[in-house]
C-alpha cells in the first residue's frame, strides 16, 4: 500500500498536475489539503476516471480536505466534532480496506500571540480527543499538512524560524502528543538524518536555495509503520510551472 499526502493549495489549478501525478506514483491513498473548493465544485468526475474514490470536505476559497482511494471508502466522518465544533474545513477521515486514514490541515496559527494561534491550540487538542477514540494498536495514519516542523533538523534556516508559529515550542510538543499516543513518524525513521523538506515559500528563491521546512507528515501507528519499506518527499511536484509550495510526500507499506 503506497500512501501519499499533499497540500495541493487549490484543487481547481493544481488538477492538471494532480492528475498527471497520479499515475507516475500510483499510489493507493491520496490525502489532499488546501482544496480550497466547495464540495459542489470538487472535481470527483475527473477524479473517479483517474481510478480514485473520494471523500471530500471543501469550503470556498480557503481550507479544504479529501482523500482519494483506489478502494471504495467506508465510514467517512468530516470534521472533529463533537471535540471541536470547526466552521473550517479541516479534518476528514474514512476506513480504507481496514486501515483508518486520517487527513488533516492544522492551522497555521499566523502569530504566538494571536487569536489564530490560540484557535491551532484548540485545534491540536481536538485532534488528541480523536485519537483518544481510536486505538494506537489498529492500522492508523495521520496525514497531512500539520503545520508543524518537529525539530531543528526539519529546518533548513533554524535561527529565522525558532521562534515562529512552525516551530514554536507549544506546537512541538503538541507533535510529540500524537507520537507518545502511539503514532510514528516515518519519515523520520528513514530520514534521521533531517534537511528533508515538504514546503518553501514561493518568494526570496526559497526552493532553488532548498530553504524549507518539514511540515507536512505521514504518521502510523507501530501495525502499520513496522510494515513501511520507505517514505520520501517527491521534490519535483515543486519545480515546473504553477506548482503548490508544497511538495507530495510518500510512504510505502508492505501490505
């Protein structure tokens, strides 16, 4: 099973490259933030001739989740309600051939000091209440932009970002809550090294000077991360024209 995630920062431009993507890779899951698009308008025709089942959870101009499976998708649930009632489309997720995935936008959280930092607090403990009502001992994946750079090594310029939204200590330890509940990183388990990164900024050359950071992730629960052979971040879906500034990243799993 080959299971990928990627902040494609709108759905309606990013399509044509999505779709060109998906064959190179197949991949059997896709996790998808910043569809930025109304249900009414995702484009699950396109889509389902490309081989992908859907679930999609999209409001107009900001947000937006989905997932796309080869396999149909069982028991879909949008948002993290009852732990946190979002108007934000933010978090959905379904059972693929018995393995619960996971797709989630955190929020960025814009400043320390500010209300949308509070707001990606509330957020991140929400999305521990969820976990609560799963089992770390089922097949599980968290995917997603998590807005999170879990360590220095996830940093390409660590003194610019230390004290930022990305890296700021509260967000961190939020990480480390979802790895103590049960879950693995597995990029970090083939990477241990670090300087692998997801996401540049489209300005100041960030990409061509591999100035990034580490924030999109596949986490899994010990069932399913014993059984990855390999994750990477697929840079090339940053290059070329009109692309999102993030990159897909992909886990394969012996499964």
């Amino acid at each position: 099973m080959k299971i990928a995630t990627w902040n494609v920062n709108s759905i309606k431009i990013r399509l044509e490259r999505l779709l060109a993507w998906l064959p190179i890779h197949s991949p059997d899951v896709v996790c998808l933030q910043e569809t930025k698009s109304i249900d009414e308008n995702f484009p699950e025709d396109a889509l389902r001739e490309a081989g992908y089942h859907t679930a999609y959870f999209g409001q107009k101009t900001y947000n937006g989740v989905a997932i796309l499976s080869r396999k149909p998708l069982c028991d879909v649930q949008l948002g993290l309600a009852p732990a946190l009632e979002d108007p934000q489309a933010r978090f959905v997720s379904a059972d693929v051939e018995g393995v619960r995935v996971l797709c989630a936008y955190v929020p960025n959280g814009s400043t320390v000091d500010s209300d949308k930092y509070a707001y990606k607090q509330r957020w991140l403990r929400a999305l521990d209440a969820y976990l609560e009502s799963q089992s770390p001992d089922q097949p599980l994946v968290l995917c997603g932009d998590l807005n999170i750079a879990p360590d220095d090594l996830d940093v390409a310029k660590v003194e610019a970002w230390k004290d930022s939204v990305l890296c700021h200590h509260d967000a961190r330890q939020a990480f480390e809550r979802l790895l103590a509940w049960g879950l693995t990183d597995v990029v970090r388990r083939f990477h241990p090294e670090g300087g692998l990164y997801s996401w540049w900024d489209y300005r100041q050359l960030a990409f061509p000077k591999n100035d990034g950071l580490r924030i999109d992730h596949i986490l899994a629960t010990e069932p399913l991360a014993a059984l990855c052979t390999g994750a990477y971040v697929d840079r090339d879906q940053r290059k070329g024209k009109q692309p999102s500034d993030h990159a897909p990243v992909v886990a394969e799993f012996n499964r």
